[in-house]
C-alpha cells in the first residue's frame, strides 16, 4: 500500500482551518454539476457566516454535486493561515479579500503538484529519479510559502511543466516493471468506451478521456492515471491497486463499489456506497 511521505493532512482540505475559499473565489455554471450559476469571487447563497456549508448532507439531492467532488488538496487552509496569515476575508480589506481569491486558484495548483511528487517518492521504481523529485517538492513547498504577490506573479504554467517532465519520467520507470504489454492510451477518447475487464495493467492513461466508460472488473494495476477524466466512469469491481497519481477529486467523480480495490493514496468516495 503506498504511503505519502510528507503529512496527508496538509495535501487534503480542511475546511475547519479554511475562509471557505473554494465556496467564493472559484465561479461555476448551472449544469448537472451545479444547481446554480456564481460568478468568482461572489459568495456562494449556500456559504454560512461561519464558513460552513448550509446544505452540507444534502450537496447532491440539492443538485450540488461538483462540490462533493472537489478538493483543493490543501490550498484553503494554507493560503488562508500562512499566505495571509489567518487574516478572514470577510474582516479585511476589499482590496485584500480580492488578492486572497485570485492567489487560490494558483495555490490550489502548486498544491496538486506537492501531491503528485509526494506520491512519486513513494513509488520504489521512482528511486532513480528520487533526489531530483525531493529537490522539487521542496522547491514547490517553498513557492506555496510565498508572498501574495510572490504568489499572483507566478508562472504556474512554467513551473508546472518542470515537473510534469520528471513525473513523465517517475511514470515510465513506475510502469516499466509491470509485467506484459503495457498499452499507451494517452490522451485517447475513451468517452463511453466498453473496456469492461479490460487488462490495463501499466497502462499509460495520461491525460484519457474515460467519460462514462465502462470500466466494471477492468486491471488498472500499476497504471498511470494522471489527468484522467473519470467523470462518471464506472469503476465497479475494478482492480486499481498500485494505480498511481490517482486524485480524490478524479476519483470523487467516478462510479464505483465496495468491490472496487483502490490504491492507498485515495480514500472510497461516501457516495458510492451511500446510494447518493
Ligand atoms: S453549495 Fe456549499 S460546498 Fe458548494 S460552493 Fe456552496 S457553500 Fe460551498
């Protein structure tokens, strides 16, 4: 099982040490995802003075979903305790409160990443690349503790790329010792496809679009699964242990059982045994 070196609870949400950033300075559109339309920086009409969710247990009955699917991967609590120092944004400035939404969504990024290399120097495969990855994670820890306007200054996109180079390569040494023909299905349009019992052993799905496909039984072991989309595709009675960067917010919005097999990096959604 594959444990995250540095603290999870730092690469997880925690609402309780959150403003409820991801409540006001993201946008959403009404869709199957969302029940209403909001514009960035607006307060959703569902955020309570304390910060909590007023609809909290009934997000999907209420046509919330998009929210029980999200994670910032810690950004909330970081950018509202360290970047501005736990200063609440509905007591400051108008001026600061919008500094605090628009460095977010960058800290939210940089987080993700934080994520992915933490879970690359669990991968024992990755040992070659293991000091340029630690190297990085500090690096990126360091940027996550800068300034507001160290923050919004940024190239996200730039830094990003730097270490989607070295998780392209923790990937191929990750899948190189599984065992087979390892399929290459990067970026493929698998929306709605019938890969039921599928062998996927080490496959590289980088990047897939796995929309409302049909995963039931599928062997995802010891597959990369980094930006796949995986809304609504059903992974029930799937096999993904040792699958690696596998997020909570891709598999939130994925379907699933108590058959499927996850790898310990992730947690079982709620709502695919709740019956929500
Ligand atoms: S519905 Fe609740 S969780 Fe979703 S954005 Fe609004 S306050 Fe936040």
């Amino acid at each position: 099982m594959q444990q995250h070196l540095t603290d999870p609870v730092e690469l997880r949400g925690d609402c309780e040490r959150c403003f409820g950033l991801c409540c006001v300075a993201l946008p959403f559109t009404a869709s199957a995802d969302f029940a209403i339309d909001k514009p960035a920086g607006k307060p959703c009409r569902n955020l309570q003075d304390d910060h909590r969710c007023g609809i909290h247990a009934r997000l999907r009955q209420s046509g919330f979903n998009g929210c029980t699917v999200y994670d910032c991967f810690g950004a909330g609590q970081k950018v509202s305790q360290v970047t501005f120092g736990g200063q609440d944004w509905r007591t400051g400035s108008r001026e600061q409160a919008g500094r605090m939404f628009d460095v977010f969504p960058a800290v939210r990024q940089l987080h993700e990443l934080l994520w992915y290399l933490t879970e690359a120097l669990t991968l024992p495969a990755a040992r070659p690349v293991h000091a340029e990855l630690r190297e990085l994670l500090e690096t990126t820890e360091a940027i996550t503790r800068g300034t507001p306007e160290e923050l919004a200054a940024l190239d996200v996109a730039a830094h990003r790329q730097k270490v989607n180079v070295l998780l392209l390569k923790t990937s191929e040494l990750a899948r190189a010792g599984v065992r087979g023909r390892k399929k290459d299905r990067r970026g493929a349009d698998l929306m709605g496809a019938r890969l039921k019992g599928a062998d996927l052993r080490g496959a590289n799905l980088r990047g897939a679009y796995l929309i409302a496909a049909d995963l039931t039984g599928a062997d995802l072991r010891g597959a990369d699964l980094i930006g796949a989309d995986l809304r609504d595709t059903d992974l029930t009675d799937a096999d993904l242990t040792d699958a690696f960067f596998l997020t909570q917010p891709q598999l939130n919005a994925a379907r699933g059982s108590a058959g499927t097999r996850l790898p310990g990096s992730v947690s079982r959604p709620v709502h695919w045994t709740a019956g929500l």
